[in-house]
C-alpha cells in the first residue's frame, strides 16, 4: 500500500469512521487515524476540516492500540470474575500487554484460562469503545464509588484539579486512559494470555505487591505463532536455566542476591575468554595492571562519585575512615598514571584491567548474569593526545570487531552518541573539545565503513561515546561495546603530560570497555548458542566413552593422549548403557564424544560423534585428535559451517585437509 | 669442644665464678651457666652443689646474654646523655637488640653516634653487672624517684604484691629484670647502633609512640661484619624498594595502607604465575571455580568466622542486612561443593581459586607485599573420603615441591603440626580423626622423603596441618605453603557424601595454598632475586638497542620477530647514548639486551649482551630467538648455570646445543 492511499479528508464535526464508509478496504484495516502527529480514536470528531492519515494493522501503531484495548478487555474479564479484585495500570508493551491487579492471591494457570475465556466472550460481543471527556471531581468519585482506590491515587497525581479527565468505556468497564482504542472489543482478532508474576505498585519495592498478568495480541494468527515459537526458543536459550542446568554457574541467595559463582564449567569458559582477551589486548600495545577492590572514600570524592553515585556504592566503614567497595576501575587507573611525569613520548599509555566491581542494584532489576551486583569489566582506560584520539578509537573499533567474529555475532549495532548542541551548559568541558572527540568519533565510525546511528543528546554529561549492541541468533539485542571519551576526570584528578613544547597539556582520557563485563557477555553468549559453545571456548570439548569394562585400559590411554593434546576431555566410565552416556553428554552440550569398543581398541580408533551430526564414522585416534586440535586452534564457531565443504566419510575429510 | 668440657661442678654457697678461677680457658669463653634448664649468671651462688653446664661465647644463648646487656648498658649511655628520657624494654632480638626511650624528639644519626661512643667508654669501665632481689614497695619507690614512670607501670601489672623484685644493676643504671647478665660491661668485645624508629608503648596502638634504638653485638668483629654485609644484601634485596623501582607495584596510601596496586611490570610477572598455577592445577585433576568478594554475614554466623574473627573482617551495611568483603574463600567452595547431592563416586573433589580476600590488619604490622590487607590466595578446598587423605596430601607435597623447583627455591623447611595430646579439650573432633589425620600427614612426609620438624601442640583447634618455608638466597625464611585439615566447617556446615554404602558421611576436608599470596609470594620472589628475575617469569625478556637512528628499521623488525615469537620486548628507540641505554637495561634487571649497529643490521644478526655476562657475542637473529625461546620454555632458572656448561663463543654453545 502506498503511503498517499492511506489519507483521507475528514470534515470538520465529522469522524474518519464516517469517511471510511466509503473505503471498504480500507475500513477493514482501519484501527486509528494520525492528526497533527497525534493518534486518535477513528470515532473521534475532528474540529476542523484536514486530511488525516489512517492508521491500519500492518503498522507497529496499530498493533500498540490493539494490546492496549486487549489489556482493557482483560481487566474488564478480571473484574467480572473476581469483583473484589482493584485494578493498576495496563499498558501495552513491546511485545503485548499486561495489566496489575490488587488481589490477595496469585492467578493460577486455571484462572488465567477462564480470564482467557470470559475475554473472547467479550470480544464476541463486540462492544463500542467509547471516549469520555469528564470533569475531575466527577470521575473522582465515580471511582471511589466503584472502590478502585488505586485509580484514584493515580489520577489524583496525575491530574490537576480544573482538568478534563479522559476515560474509555467499553461493556460495564472504565478506565483512566488517554487512548486511542479500536472501535469495538469484536476488532481484536487473535489474543493469547501468557504468563502471571509480583509487580510492585508503581515500580517501587516500598509499596504493595500487586499480581500481573502478561497477555499479547495480534492481527493474524500466524504471527501469534511465530511470536510463541519465539518465546518458546528464548526459554529454551534463557541463560538463567541453562547456565545452572550445564552447571556453569549458579547464584546462592543465602550468600546474596545478584552475585555470581562460577562453577568449574562457567570459570573454564571465563578463564578462556579472560587468557584471550588478555593476549589480544597486550598484543596491541595495552599495559595489563591489576587494582584493588577497596579504597578510601577521599579518592571517590576527588573523581565526584561521592556526590552523583552514592547511593549505588557499597561503603565500609573503618577505624581509619569510610572505605569503598569500587563501582569502577577509573581512578585507580589514574592513580598509576600519575605516579611518574608523563611526556608525550610515553603516549599513548593504554592501562587495561579484569576489574571486578560492586553496585548496588534494587533487587527488582537483577537479571541472571545479565544484571548483578558484581561483574568483571574487560577495561581499559587510554590517555592520550588529541592528535592520537582518532588512531585510538578505530583501533578500538578494530578489536570489538574482531572479538565479535571470533566468538560468532554476525550482526551487531553501532550508536553514536553526542550532545545536544541547544543545551550546551548540560555538558563539561568546552565546544572544541566536543567538536574535536565527535568529530573523532565520526572519522573512524566512517574509516571503519560501518552503518550506525547518531542519537543526539543520548552522550553523558562528561563526553560523547559510541556503544555496540550484539544481535544473537534470534534477533535480541545485548549492549557489549562502550568507547567513553572523559572530559570530567582529567579535570578533577588534574592528569597531564609534558607536551613536545615542555609544557604541561591536558590528557586526553577514554574509557573503553569491549565485551562490557564477563558475566553479561557470557551470558550472552549462553543466549546466543543455546549452551551449545563453539569447540575453542565449550568447557569440555569431547568426552570419551567406552562402551563396557573391557575398554577401560584403551579409553585411559586416548583420555591422557587428550589431555596431553591440551584438549579438554572427560571420561564416561560409569556403568550406565551407552546410550545413556551419549544422550547426557548431549544434553550437557558437549561438541565431540569418542565412542570405544574392542573393534576401535584394536585398531586404536575411535568411533566420532557430533553433538548435531551424529554419528560421524570410526577414525585413527591420531586424525581424530588432529581435528579436535585444528579446530580449537582456528577457533572454529560452527563445525556445520566446515562441513558443507566436506563430501564423502569424515576419515576421507580429514585425510582431504590434512587433519 | 665436647660436651663434657664445658661442665664444672660447683659446691653449695659458691658461685660458678669462683670454680672458673681454676679453668683459665674455660673462664675466657664463659659467659653464663645452666641450671636446672635455667641459665644463671657466673656470680649467681648455688644453693646445693652440682653439676653445672658452662655457657661459652660460641652459643647462641651467649649471644642472646651478651647483647641484653649491651641493651642496659644502650640505655644506661642513653639516660648518661639525655637525663629526661624515659626507659621502657629493652630486650635481645633475633639479630641484636633494642631499647624503648620516651623522648620528645626522635633521635638523630649525631645522636646514635653519641650514644655509641658513651657505649664504648661504660665497656672500658668494665663494671660489674650485680643481680639485686628487693622487696615490690622499695623498688616501686626506688623508680618512682627516678621517674622512670614506664618501669612502675611494668612492674606494677607483672608482678605480685609480695614478690620479690629482680633487678640488675651496673655502674650508676639499674633496671627490672630477670637476667642473666655478662659478669661485666668490659665483656662486651663488639657492639654497634644501627637505627631508629617508632615504636608504640606496649605494641599497642592506642599508647603512646617510644622511639626505639637498635642495636646489635656480637663477641668477634668479623662477626660483625659478616652481619653489616648480609643487612647490606637484605637492603638491596628489599621489596619495599625494588618493587617501585622496578615499577612491579606500589602502595598508594591516598587509597589506602596495605593495598597493592600491581603496576605493569607486576601485573606480568603475577599473571605468568596465575597462568602457571592454573595449569599445574587442572592438569592434577583440580577444577577451577571463581567466586565473589562478597556475601550476606549469615554465611560467616555459619562458619564461625563471625564470632571469632569479626575484629579482621570488613563489613559493608546494606539496605538487606550486613554483608562481608570475604577473609577467607572456604564457605563459598562449600557453597559449590552442596549444591549438588555427592557420591563417593565423586570424590576427590578439589576445588581451586586464586581467591583475593581482605582482612583488617593493624597499621603497625602492615609490610610492603609480605603483610598487606588484600591479597589473593591461590587456595584450594579438597573434599575427599578418608582413604583418599593420604594421596591427596602426597599429591599436594608434590605439587609444592614442583613449584618451588620451577620457581627456584632450592631450599626449605617444612613443619609439621600436631595437637597437644594433654590438652585435647582445646580441640575439635575426635581422637580418631586426629589419630588418622596425624597418621596420614606423617606418612604422606615419610614416603616424601624429606626433612620435617614436629611441633606437639602448634596445630590450630580445628585440625593438624603441614606448613613450608621457603629458604631464599640470603637465607632468610618465608611462609608459602599450608595443608591443613578442617574438623570444624564439616560439622557447622553439614557437608556429607553417599559412601558406597548408599549412606550418608561427614566429608574430609583440607584447605591448601601452594604459595600462600600471590603477594608475599611475588614479595619473597623480588627479594630472593634480588628483582633480576630469570627470563621465564622477567617482566620484560630482552631489550633492543639500535645504536643510532640508522638501524631503526631494522631494530622495529627484530622487535616485530620477538613480538611474534612470544618473547616480551621493548625496543629502546630514544636518542641516548648505547651505553646510557645499556646501563638503564641492567639497573632494570632486564636477562638480555640486543644491541644493533650497522654491522648487525647487515649480517641479520644481533650482539647479545646478558645482564651478568655482559657481552657475549654476536649471533644470528634466528639463533638469538631460538635461545631465548629455549631458557623460556624450559623455565632455566640461571643462564649462569647452563653457561658452566658451555666453552667456546656464544655462538658454538647455541649450535652444539641446537639453540
């Protein structure tokens, strides 16, 4: 449809439902109109006369105000099943709609079920939304009388006393809501409700807990079935399942929310991840340090955290003062920076660090691996010259690249952000600074020939910076890079060299992380695999099992021949039938299992599995020890990726590439 | 001389004195003698006659006798100069002895001399030490009216109201003390004041700061000098000045007093050791886990830490109760080893973390890296059934002498620790399980074969334990390695296996550390090298030297082959003098230094130059890397012992050696 069949002319006092009378098709899809950039019921008469363009249900609009009356079609259910329950508030959401409600049990999967029902049956009877426009005192009360105090905290503070309250009412029920809506309940197609859990009143953890129940809908069914097919495969990936299911990590609340322990498994791939990061980076010229995890407040006063970040600190008091817990590497950084005098011949200096720090998080917001109370960031801080800034940046831009392949993101987002050049007194430090760093910025964004977005006035107050978001394999994102430039700290810290002319300069300072923090980008990579790691970083590679007793001495051998190779290997040597070995080592992920019975002991093979291919034929133990090798060596992401070059037995494969 | 020769019978109301008159040569060596395990002064008159044992200037009780009283005749010398000053104590140490004056001022090198000199002229007096035994109200008078008001404050809290009060007495100085004493100051052949420095009252930080003078004498002059050569090397050797030197690490008191912050070159050296640890470690079957810095206090009520150990804990309130910043790793392996049901079928299980923790440590104690406030543990948790406890403790014993091996100490001491069999209500557990713990850990040493010293009643209350000294190059000792069983955390914790009788059992469980901190480790390092580590774990292997701007092409491509070889390079570009260059090489310890000139950049060839050696030839560039690559893998501790074995040039060695 082209963007001129979707305008219509709509006379004053008349509504675009009226005109669309005369556009069957385009009625049919009809779900709100846009007026002076502002959506608007269809039903809605318009004060003057104009052409309005008409919002249909191929639009992301459309499908917001469709969730938005579904979430009040299921309120109107609630209350007709369980009067005594008090309503919150009910958006639509990225993905569906949810509403809380005041009621002193949890739903159950039972009650979602017949809220499910009692909604078709509204929707079947397809009741007109209606727009009310009423005075305030008016409405106060019509909700008191109903008993729904919750709406009437919210629109006692949300209001102001001479305001026109807008209201919908469809059927029996009313809601506090600006809207727009559909026309009637019956233009709801396909809705599903999905889950039920605790919301705090408002957000906030000092007020009551309310239930909430998640519910989506859609136009077409089809994309009710994609979207659950979606949902279904994300459960299956959700890193806070398979994380303590492949006994990669688990977090104890009795020792504290938001923390994580590495099991032997998960420290094995971190360990991996760290040694890699830590030879890439020296590699390219950065000086690995190591710092505290405490220090005095004072130095969190000089760098301003005292003042803007306190409440996110942990804090230690002691004789000697008040002692904190570091929520960033930063200032020790420049404590070591600025422990000699630094000439321009000495820059840049680029101080990387696993720095492992605290924040203190709400509760509410903690996420797995993904959001904690202590994470391990892959930092570095460069100090600079101007003149180094732009090589500095598309180095840094190089490396994130390069670690993206690597571990297997094919797609990834770029933002640039920079200030709001109308608000200028928002921002440290003066215009040729910005304008030097952005422009910076931009240069190597543009060398580096990458797509991304600029989005002004997203920069901090201290500096503009660029932030890389991964895409995993099903299409969610997941925020990795961050390239800071630091107007504040060089101030408050007074960091200087002596330039080429003997004076002292103002350095530049540039924090940089590229992965963001372990934990987050293993969790990630959990996400993005499914648990299923490539062979160069899965916590164990192959795991071999003899298929009885009787090759117990020849499967000893292969495992030492293995972990000699430096191959991580286990062996299997339970008394549980083969099958058995073999489908757990697949539930545990594992990339290769080296089956053995008396035929491959006498021929000192070992019979290949694949955790995706199968069976993949019988080869000499030196081959099959090749492969393994190559493949970890060349950092292999998908053995499938390999294979569709390969025709014939693996042996013959192997033999081909000289495995 | 033999034992016999030293012992002389002396009757009832002589003194040993007065028998010596008679044994010339005896009586030029004697200082003290022994009775009833008890030394006593020569003049001291016996109570019966007997047998006494002669102590002669060549033990090491004279040496302790003869410089207590070197530390009266230091404060009488002290008190002759300065008549305001206070005496506190004064006793013999290790290596020589001290005295705490209260002085309003600190004493200055002038006034050391001073003393010393006044030292010298109470020797010449040679006046008699005389033992005085008077009643408690005489001598709390006699050192009131002194106004020696530390002594009756000493006096008053040591001894009893009807005590009788030893004091010695010599020329116009009299003190409180036990003794014995030399016969006369004129015993005092040499004696030497070495420093000074605060010291607080008593040891405790709340009293007031003394300053204390030391001292050391000794009964031959070569002694003494031997001794002043050795605190020279000990001077050299320190890490407290070699390690900023050296940019290895610092101390940045603004953050805090006990906190290491590892600069670069540190950071190297402590990751090679990491990396080292860790595959030393899982190669022997441990599994690395890595857990955080902080848990909830509940943890610690469990353990018991809470109780008997708070005063070193740092606690951190939060909004949801106390938290700790961990002193120890041991309830977080717990915490991982319960998170699963464990069969015997599983064990041993041995869980490693290089596991940085923080204890409170008092200002006064604090000592570069050997005592810090945060230092990382390189710990590990085995859980394991009793018939594993011996090989684990052998394989544990193994692995310590490996690293020590790897890591150069060709010395040291182990101990082992037992309970005290008479005081077993001090303990937890049963006798079983200290008959079978002591059992394992004997026979473990035994089939060792090494050296152990027992010490009865040295074990802690929660089980025996083996702990080993490192000897460094001076010979002085470090504290490395502890293996030690825990009965109690087994109990607090409830930490069982399903034995082979599908039954329930308390686990065994011993926590070890190889080296015990990477700190003091890398500390003890530092000072046993003298900072000029061996080219396996040196900070920077070699250093390249173009000898002016015409061979920086070539020098950048020597530099690009170590780089690619894996070798840690720098390349000395700057416009100084070679011999500038070279002098900087070797203050900074650095194993090798290429030097290259036109003659080199012709023939691709480097003049090698070693940091002891000092020239040793010019090889081909190939040769030169292979070399280094070799000493590197094989971890060659001293290039100067591999030389011993090599005759002719560099380049001959490194061809008949395949280098």
């Amino acid at each position: 449809m082209k963007e001129n069949e979707n305008k219509i002319k709509v006379e004053k006092n008349k509504s675009a439902a009226e005109v669309l009378e005369s556009y069957p098709e385009l009625k049919k899809n009809a779900v709100a109109i846009k007026y002076n950039e502002t959506l608007k019921d269809l039903n809605e008469k318009l004060d003057k006369t104009t052409v309005v363009e008409v919002i249909t249900t191929d639009s992301d609009e459309a499908l917001d105000i469709l969730r938005h009356s579904a979430s009040h079609i299921m309120a109107q259910a609630v209350k007709d099943l369980y009067p005594n329950v008090q309503i919150g508030i009910g958006p639509a959401t990225k993905d569906g709609f949810y509403y809380d409600f005041d009621v002193e049990n949890p739903f159950t999967p039972e009650d979602l079920e017949k809220i499910e029902k009692r909604m078709e049956e509204i929707i079947k009877a397809d009741k007109p939304f209606k727009h009310l426009l009423l005075p305030r005192k008016e409405v106060l009360k019509k909700f008191k009388d109903m008993n729904e105090m919750l709406k009437v905290e919210l629109i006692s503070e949300k209001t102001a006393d001479d305001e026109e309250i807008s209201l919908y009412e469809h059927d029996n029920f009313v809601d506090f809501c600006r809207g727009p809506h559909i026309p009637s309940t019956g233009r709801v197609p396909v809705v599903k409700l999905l889950s039920t859990g605790g919301a705090y009143w408002k957000g906030d953890e000092r007020n009551k807990m309310l239930q909430r129940i998640y519910g989506t809908a859609f136009f077409k069914k089809e994309s009710l079935n994609n979207y659950l097919e979606y949902l279904e495969e994300v459960k299956k990936r959700d890193h806070r399942k398979l994380g303590p299911q492949l006994d990669l990590y688990q977090i104890y609340e009795e020792a504290g929310s938001g923390l994580i322990f590495w099991h032997p498994y998960g420290a094995t791939v971190r360990t991996i991840v760290e040694d890699f990061w830590k030879n890439v980076h020296t590699e390219r010229g950065y000086r690995l340090i190591i710092t505290p995890h405490i220090a005095h407040n004072e130095l969190w006063k000089t760098s301003g955290h005292w003042d803007y970040y306190r409440e996110n600190m942990y804090t230690i008091p002691t004789e000697r003062g008040e002692y904190v817990l570091k929520p960033m590497n930063c200032p020790f950084h420049i404590l070591i920076y600025q422990s000699k005098l630094r000439s321009f011949r000495d820059l840049p200096l680029r101080y990387c660090e696993l720095g492992t720090v605290y924040r203190y998080e709400r509760q509410g917001v903690l996420h797995g691996m993904l959001r904690v109370r202590g994470f391990t960031q892959d930092d570095a801080h460069i100090f600079c010259t101007p003149e180094q800034v732009e090589d500095e940046i598309l180095s840094c831009l190089d490396i994130a690249r390069y670690f993206f392949g690597v571990f297997g993101f094919k797609d990834y987002q770029i933002e640039l952000s920079v200030r709001d050049t109308n608000e200028k007194e928002k921002y440290m430090g003066t215009d040729e600074m910005w304008d030097h760093a952005e422009k910076a910025l931009v240069t190597a964004l543009e060398k580096f020939q990458v797509d991304y977005s600029k989005q002004e006035g997203e920069a901090v107050f201290y500096g503009p910076k660029i932030d890389i978001k991964l895409v995993d394999a099903i299409g969610n994102t997941w925020q990795a890079t961050t390239i800071q430039f630091d107007f504040n700290l060089p101030e408050r810290f007074d960091i200087n060299y002596i330039g080429s002319d003997s004076k002292e300069h103002r350095i530049i300072m540039i924090h940089r992380a590229m992965l963001g923090s372990l934990e987050r980008f293993i969790g990630t990579l959990i996400e993005h695999y499914g648990g299923a790691f490539p062979i160069w970083f899965a916590p164990v590679q192959v795991v071999v099992i003899p298929i009885s007793e009787k090759t117990h001495d020849y499967a000893n051998s292969v495992m030492n021949r293995l972990v000699d190779a430096g191959l991580r290997a286990e062996l299997d040597k339970r008394s549980e039938k083969m099958n058995y070995k073999i489908r757990e080592a697949q539930d545990n992920k594992i990339p290769f299992m080296f089956i053995i019975g008396p035929r491959e002991a006498d021929a000192k093979s070992v019979s290949v599995r694949h955790r995706f291919l199968g069976d993949i034929g019988v080869v000499n133990l030196d081959d099959a020890i090749s492969l393994l090798q190559n493949l970890d060596k060349q950092k292999i992401i998908s053995f499938e990726d390999e294979w569709d070059d390969f025709e014939g037995s693996l042996a013959e494969w192997i033999k081909a590439n000289k495995y």
